[in-house]
C-alpha cells in the first residue's frame, strides 16, 4: 500500500496537510517502511505485538487504539509523573519500566523483554540509531511536535501498524468533528481579531513552544511563531524577558499540567513580577493556567485543551455547554473510561480555571 492510496488519501484529508512523516509508509510484503520525526526509514514488521515505548505520546495512542496489552515495557515518565495515564491505563502499573530518569534505556531488562519494535523520542539527538543497534530491533522516533496533522498522522501509522485501521479512522474523525467548529471560527478572524499569546511552558517564563496549535485552533496568534527550535526534535526555544516585553503579549498561558505544590511558575508569580508590569496581559488580567504539553500531547487532552482555549479567547467572553461533560465523553471516546477528565481535573486541581 502506497502513501497514494485511498486509505492513505482519507488519512491526509482527515490531517489536512502535509505530514511530517509518511501517514501510511509503503508496504513491502509485510513490512511497513515509515519515515519518523527524525527523517530516518525504518523498516517495521506489520502486526507487531510486542512493544516497548520510551515516548509517552505513543503509549497513549496505543492504549487509544484498543492495543495496550502489547506494551511490554514503559518509560519512566509514566510510571512517576505522568497522572492521566494510569487512568485510561491501569494495568500500566505493572509493565516494567525500561528506562531511568534520564530517559536512558534499560539495554539488559529491554532485551529481555524481546520487543519488536522500540518507540523512541525525537528529543534525545541519537538514541534511535543506538537502542537499534543493541536490540536488533526497529527503533521508531515519533512525536507531534505541537501540529494536529502530526497527531492524527501518528494514530493512523499506529493504526496501520497494529493493524487497528478502523479504529484509527474513528479517533481520526472525532477529532477533525470536534476541530471544526473551531476552525470555522478561528478561519473568519483577521489578525488583528486575534489575541496575541505567549506560552510559558515547562516550569519557565522563559521556555515557549514554537508552534502550539490549539492556541492557533482557538483564534489566538502564538507570538514564539516562527522561532528556530534550539535543537533538532524539539518543540521549543528559550526567550530572554526583553523578548516577552517587546512582544507584549495580551494573553499569557502557563502550563498547568503540574500538581499545584509543583508549579514552579504561577499565575499569580507572573502577576506579581514587577518585570512584567508592563505587559498587557499582567495589566488587563488575561493569565491563566493550561493544561500544555505533558511529555508531547495526550491526544484526548490536547482536544480538550482547544475547547477551553476557544472559550478563554472568546471576544464576548461567552461559553457554551458544559467543558467538563465533554471533555469526559472525549476521554470515554478515547479510552473506554468514565470520568477520566474529571479525576485528572481533581488531581490538578483545575476545575477553578478549566471548566468555569
């Protein structure tokens, strides 16, 4: 199966754009060759059933998919900090972990685990080529890089990978059905109707990503757009102050995927820094929490996350439904549970800000 053919065509029209790796790959008998992140080829088998995923954003996806009891080992994010996924996952809570706080694979537990296929992330300059050459297996470096088609893209090669095709189309639809309103909306804004954004991300003022889509989606106008990432395979840039002030950007955004005692940066830390009295969203009021990048993107969440912002960015400041109902029932389309964003929401304490 060509990248050309009808599958392949309704995944890139679902996507919307160019991918940056192959949706679909090209089928050599049984072998499935996708282009990753990275833009290496990597042969893989068809119908792989042991797995083993050092990159967070896959895990989920594959749990998505209907597929998580062929994961044979995780990373270490996921079992420490990641709060979302032992919710949509329980049994994660008893795969091994196969690597260590430094993202450092297990190389004797890993090849003890015999897997198939190893799902690695972009961010780490060189552990595809390394895990592959010490496990003999194929080493896939995935991750969205803040590009909804890059998403999408990632759940139909998945789904083709695991040869779950038609669930990978349902997830695929659902969330160009729930982007849609949005992008009709975000579509019939000039530039000067959207809001300028800046993103704090990663327990820093001074981290941004340099493409973040659900602030597009919502009609807002992320100010880090454009900037060079500081290394291959990553989603963001370091700014100085100076930048943010000349910016001066009338929304600012902090991740608020931590537990609270965590949160090294806050809303009212950024309120109160005298550095950036200036700044029109520390003057009219406009910095909130978001939910953010959690290891790359939960793909439920992140939907969710596009649904809150359209509401946050709102120039009548009006909502419509209940945020919390949906976001469940995306949580229950996803993953099969009831109440997941609820419970998340508990954990992060995010009621105050996420579903008002």
């Amino acid at each position: 199966m060509r990248c050309g053919s009808p599958l392949a065509r309704r995944s890139l029209a679902l996507a919307g754009a160019a991918m940056a790796f192959c949706v679909n790959g090209i089928f050599a008998g049984q072998t499935l060759n996708i282009v990753d992140s990275l833009g290496r080829h990597v042969a893989v088998p068809r119908g792989v059933r042991r797995i083993i995923s050092l990159e967070p954003e896959i895990s989920r996806i594959i749990v998505a998919l209907g597929a998580g009891e062929r994961l044979v080992g995780i990373d270490y994010f996921l079992r420490h900090y990641d709060y979302l996924f032992p919710l949509i996952f329980p049994a994660a809570g008893r795969l091994p972990v196969v690597s260590n706080a430094g993202q450092e694979l297990h190389f004797e537990a890993a090849l003890g685990l015999r897997p198939d296929i190893v799902f690695a992330s972009p961010s780490e300059a060189g552990m595809a080529e390394s895990i592959e050459r010490k496990l003999r297996a194929p080493v896939v470096s995935l991750a969205s890089l803040g590009r909804m088609e890059a998403l999408l893209a990632e759940i139909g090669t998945l789904g083709q990978l695991l040869g779950r095709e038609d669930r990978a189309r349902r997830l695929m639809t659902l969330a160009e059905e729930t982007l849609a309103p949005l992008k009709r909306r975000a579509a019939a804004l000039t530039r000067q109707d959207r809001p300028s954004v800046y993103l704090a991300f990663w327990g820093s003022l001074e981290r941004t990503p340099i493409s973040y889509e659900p602030v597009d989606l919502a009609g807002g106008r992320n100010v880090a757009a454009g900037l060079v990432p500081d290394y291959l395979g990553a989603a963001g840039a370091a700014v100085s102050v100076e930048k943010i002030l000349a910016w001066d950007p009338e929304v600012i955004l902090l991740q608020g995927s931590y537990l609270p005692a965590e949160r090294r940066l806050t809303v009212d830390g950024v309120v109160r820094d005298p550095r950036l009295a200036s700044v029109r969203a520390v003057r009219s009021g406009r910095v909130y929490y978001t939910f953010g990048y959690w290891y790359w993107w939960d793909p439920a969440l992140v939907l969710v996350e596009s649904l809150y912002l359209d509401r946050l960015f709102s120039a009548e400041g009006v909502t419509t439904g209940d945020l919390a109902a949906d976001a469940d029932r995306l949580f229950r389309e996803f993953y099969g549970v009831e109440g997941a964003f609820t419970a998340l929401c508990r954990l992060l304490s995010c009621h105050d800000w996420a579903t008002r």
